[in-house]
C-alpha cells in the first residue's frame, strides 16, 4: 500500500520525534540557570531521553543517533569532543541490550535502572575528561549533575512518556 505524501511527511514527523527531542533536551541543559552546578545537567537531561527511549522505542533511537546527540552535547561545550558522543552511545548499546528487564516494570524500577546508568555514565565520562585533561578533574560538579538528573528525571520520562503515544510501533516502521 503507498502512502500519500501527506501520510509519509506525518510518518517522517513522528519518527523524527525521539531524536529531536533528545536534541532539544542537549540545548534546554546548556541554557544558565542560577542553579548550583547547574551547567553540567545538559548531558544528564540527554542521557534521561536516549534512556527512556532505548526501553520503549529503540527502533526510533538508534545507536549512531545517540551518537550524534552526544557530538551535539559536545560540540556545545559539555565535553571535550568525543566524550559525550562515546558515553551517549555506550549507553544507548547497554540499555537497549538490558530493555527486557526493565520494559513492563514498575516506574521505581526503571528509575532504579536509571540511576545506575547515570552513575556509571557520569563516572565514564569523569574519567574521560580526567584522562583529556591529564590529570584528575574535582568530582563535584559530575556528583551534583547526577544529582540534578535523577531529581528531574520523573519529569522527563512523564513528558517522553506522553510524547511516546503518537508514536510509531515496531510493527508499523
């Protein structure tokens, strides 16, 4: 069956939602808030997306897209170049390779499963700017943006969440 134009520019449009928003979620991080450590929560509030998406819709967030969304971070200046990209995709690989634990559970579980991955990203990716920079950086500011992500992160996986029902399923891609 061929789609019209209209129906096809609609499809694109919903397919395009989980990686867009994932990439404004990298822009609405960097914008200064009089908040304490505050600049470092744009990688946090990506992370919380490419999580949520590789358990409902991996199809729609593959890994060179949470690649590219980490570039995006890193570009921006929330990383040195790579970092990001490399921990973005490290952990889109790992969650979607864990999703069938977590899909079906219990929100405290996923928020569980989502503690976990941003402790070990934040510490992946202390340790990668400690090894750019040659020397070990003060773990401040990674503490208090892993912190400030598992605080916000109820919020952004209830407005994922909504966003996630004009999807399209598996079986429509």
């Amino acid at each position: 069956m061929r789609l019209s134009l209209l129906a096809q520019i609609d499809w694109l449009g919903r397919v395009a939602v989980p990686g867009l928003m994932t990439m404004i979620f990298v822009l609405l991080g960097m914008v200064p808030l009089p908040l304490p450590f505050f600049h470092s929560l744009g990688p946090g509030l990506a992370l919380a997306a490419v999580y949520h998406w590789s358990i409902h819709t991996p199809y729609l967030l593959r890994a060179p897209m949470a690649f590219a969304i980490g570039l995006l971070g890193d570009l921006l200046g929330a990383a040195p170049l790579g970092v990001g990209a490399l921990v973005m995709l490290l952990a889109q690989v790992v969650v979607e390779s864990q999703r069938r634990l977590l899909v079906g559970g219990s929100f405290l579980m996923v928020w569980w499963g989502y503690m976990v991955v941003a402790a070990t990203a934040g510490g992946v990716s202390w340790l990668l700017v400690s090894l750019t920079a040659g020397s070990l950086m003060d773990p401040t500011a990674t503490v208090f943006a892993y912190l400030w992500s598992l605080c916000v992160y109820p919020g952004i996986a209830a407005l994922l969440g909504l966003a996630q029902r004009i999807l399209p399923r598996e079986d429509e891609e």
